[in-house]
C-alpha cells in the first residue's frame, strides 16, 4: 500500500501555480513523475501524490525541478485565472475515474502522435540525405564523363595530327625518290651523251678504254698525251638500308645460354593450362561470357585484393581454378588471399600447387617462384614452423640471391631458431 502524501505548499498568479512537495527522504527522478491537462501524479515509492486540477493547464511548457529535499513544478494555466484551490474538490469517484483515464489515453495518444512526428521526420530526413547522395552521384558520373570525353577530344586531335604528320612524311619521301630516280637518270643520259660523242670525235683512235702508247714512247708517255683516252668510270651507288630482323623469343635469355627443352616444355604447358577450360560447371550458365574468362577473374580478383576485400578475391580464384586448375598465378594469388585472412594452412597448400605447376623451373617462372617459396615460409613461420620457413626462404634466396628484403627475413628466421634452440 503506497502512503499519501498529504503535506504540500502552493500559491497561484493569474498565469501559473508553484507547487511544492516534499521528498521525505526518498528519491526522485523524472520517470516518477505524470503530468496532464487536468491530471498531476507523483510516485516516489513508498509516497504517492495525486491531484485532479481545479482547471487546465499547459502541460507542455510546464516544468518540475528536483532539488533540496522538495520537487517544484511550475503549472502554466491555459487561460489566466485564480483557482479557489489547487484541486477540484466534491468530485464523485467516477468522475475522478474518468479524469484519470482521459488523462491517460490523452497522454498515450500524444506520445503515439510524437512518435509518429519522429518516424514522419526521420523518413523526411532520409529522404533527403538519399536525394542528396543521388545528386552527388550525378554529379560525380559527369565529371567523369566530361573528363573522359575531354581525353578522347584530346587523343582524336593527336591522332589527326599524327595521321598528317605521316602523310607529310611519306610525300615528302615520295618526293625525295622521285628526285633521286630524276637524278640517276639524268646521270645515266649525260654518260650516253659523252659516250656518244666521243665516238664521233676523230683521231681519238679505237673506243678501248686503256691508254694506247705512241711510237716511240716506249711505255713512258704522259697520261696527257693527246693519244691517251680517258676511262669511263660508273655512277656511283645509291646508298640503301639493310634490315635484320632476329627471331622472336619468350624467354630474355639468348638461345645459345638458355635451356630449350625445358623452356619449349614450360611454353607447352602454359598453352595447354589455357585451353584447358571445364565447361561443365551449373555456374556458367548465369555469367556473361567474359566473366567465363579465367584470365578475366584473375585480374577481378587482383582488384579486389587491392581494394582489402580479401572474401570476394577468394571467390574469384575459386571460380577461375574451376574454369582451369592449370595455372600456377592463380593459386599463388589465393595464397597471399588466404595469408591476409589468416588462412595458414590454405596459403601452404596453395603455394605448394603454384610450386608444382611452376615446373619446370625456367627465366620466365623465377619470380613467380620466389613468390610461391616467400609466401609459404611466411605461412610456416606465422604456425611457429621456423625450420620449414627457413628452407623455404633459402630456396627463394637461390633464385633472387640479390633480394635484400628476403635475406634480412632469412636471417630473422635463423635468430628466432637459434634463441629456439637456446630456450630448450
């Protein structure tokens, strides 16, 4: 049974009433406290104070401070008037029933309504902050759009311009042939011209090209003597261009050092690993055909790798080594996947399958291997395998003996085994 609070202190001006109670000890909050039109109740367990107001008043803007051993409230009345008590008095019980839940529906009606004023607003506000983003969106998309077009504007004009560019230059050559053609011709017409009128000139004696010696001369006549005939010389060469073209090659090593039969057996198995593709699989039938592309899913999963979201570069690489389980890039990027996901033993035997594909080892696969031994040394040193991440490491040391980076790691590893083995 709660005790009635009967001691209270009030007084009025024409525009509100102080009401004060007092605590008795006991503590107050705000959630103790209800306040209505017509309806004013306190409960501070075990005290209850209640009171049917002589008039209404502006719940809303009425106030109740909590402090000194007393709660104050401040009733703002709706119309200005002095009350001849603070409650209505000789009301019957049902009347008092009624006020009680008037008061209460009233309030449970006003919170409803509030709480729908909120959601109302809450939706304007999302509304808004969507319409907003849409906005920046669209206009994000055409500054894209405007600076694509202002690059292909850009390239058009420097394909033109080297479109002319080559036109001059070929015309400009055309020109220069035909000037040289013109001029070994006309070469070729004056030593016709001089042939012919030597032969016509008397006492030059037969058209033989070798000087003839006079009588007496004896073989020591001056070539100026006017029995001696001049030789006729050839028109010089036209210079030329030789082109040498040397036989294309995969691999950067020259052939005489390198080792064909391993390189022509690697080049094989990278042509196969291409063509071999499983096209059996139920996914396909919902991807584009560039999504059934092994290649294309390597490099989505190499975005999304890049990006940190390391789940859906896994999936990528899971589908790709479905399409074609042949190639050795793809485990190898799933390794380092499963190194960020903290996947250890996954990332081992990812390496391990990029390791036996990268077979046999040749100057194309070297960095593809140093990749495959590093990431699974990793793997075995963050398991606390120390021995196994060190062989690993060495392995990678052979092929990349100049990599600083890997030796400082080797070296780490062989501390961390020796203070190891120190422990023990």
């Amino acid at each position: 049974m709660p005790l009635w609070l009967r001691e209270h202190s009030w007084y009025q001006t024409p525009t509100a009433v102080f009401l004060s109670l007092p605590l008795r000890g006991a503590r107050a909050t705000l959630a103790n406290i209800f306040c209505s039109e017509r309806y004013l109740k306190v409960s501070i367990p075990p005290f209850l104070f209640e009171a049917i107001l002589y008039a209404p008043i502006d719940d809303t803007n009425s106030t109740a401070k909590i402090g000194n051993g007393n709660i104050f409230f401040t009733l703002y009345k709706k119309e200005p008037a002095v009350w001849d008590s603070l409650t209505l008095e000789n009301a019957d019980k049902e009347e008092l029933q009624y006020l009680r839940e008037n008061a209460v529906l009233k309030a449970q009606q006003k919170a409803k309504e509030e709480t729908e004023a909120k959601k109302a607003t809450k939706e304007e506000h999302k509304k808004y902050a969507l319409e907003a983003t849409m906005k920046l969106e669209e206009a994000e998309r055409k500054r894209i759009e405007d600076l694509k077009e202002k690059e292909r504007q850009k390239i058009t004009e420097e394909l033109e311009l080297w479109k002319s560019q080559q036109k001059d230059a070929d015309k400009y050559k055309s020109i220069q042939k035909e000037g040289e053609l013109l001029q070994e011709i006309g070469q070729l017409k004056e030593g016709e011209n001089e042939k012919m009128t030597k032969t016509r000139i008397p006492n030059e004696g037969t058209s033989k090209t070798r000087p003839k010696p006079t009588k007496g001369c004896h073989g020591s006549c001056s070539i100026f003597s006017p029995n001696v005939k001049e030789e006729q010389l050839p028109a010089p060469r036209s210079a030329a261009t030789i082109k040498v073209n040397f036989t294309p090659r995969v691999f950067p090593t020259a052939l005489r050092e390198s080792r064909v039969a391993e390189e022509e057996e690697w080049l094989h198995k990278q042509a196969e690993a291409r063509r071999t593709i499983s096209a059996d699989l139920s996914e396909l039938q919902d991807l584009k055909e560039e999504e059934k592309n092994p290649d294309w899913l390597k490099d989505k999963g190499n975005k999304m790798f890049a990006m940190g979201n390391y789940l859906a570069a896994v999936n990528a690489y899971n589908l790709a080594v479905r399409l074609n389980n042949k190639l050795p890039l793809l485990y190898l990027n799933r390794a380092a996947c499963h190194l960020k996901l903290r996947n250890l033993h996954k990332a081992i035997e990812d390496s391990s399958k990029a390791l036996e594909l990268l077979t046999p080892p040749v100057p194309d696969n070297e960095h593809a291997r140093v990749k495959a031994y590093v990431r699974r040394g990793t793997a075995f040193c963050q398991l606390e395998l120390y021995t196994e991440g060190l062989q690993d490491y060495e392995a990678a040391l052979k092929i990349d003996p100049k990599n600083k980076y890997i030796e400082k790691d080797a070296e780490k590893i062989r501390h961390l085994i020796q203070g190891t083995m120190q422990g023990s």
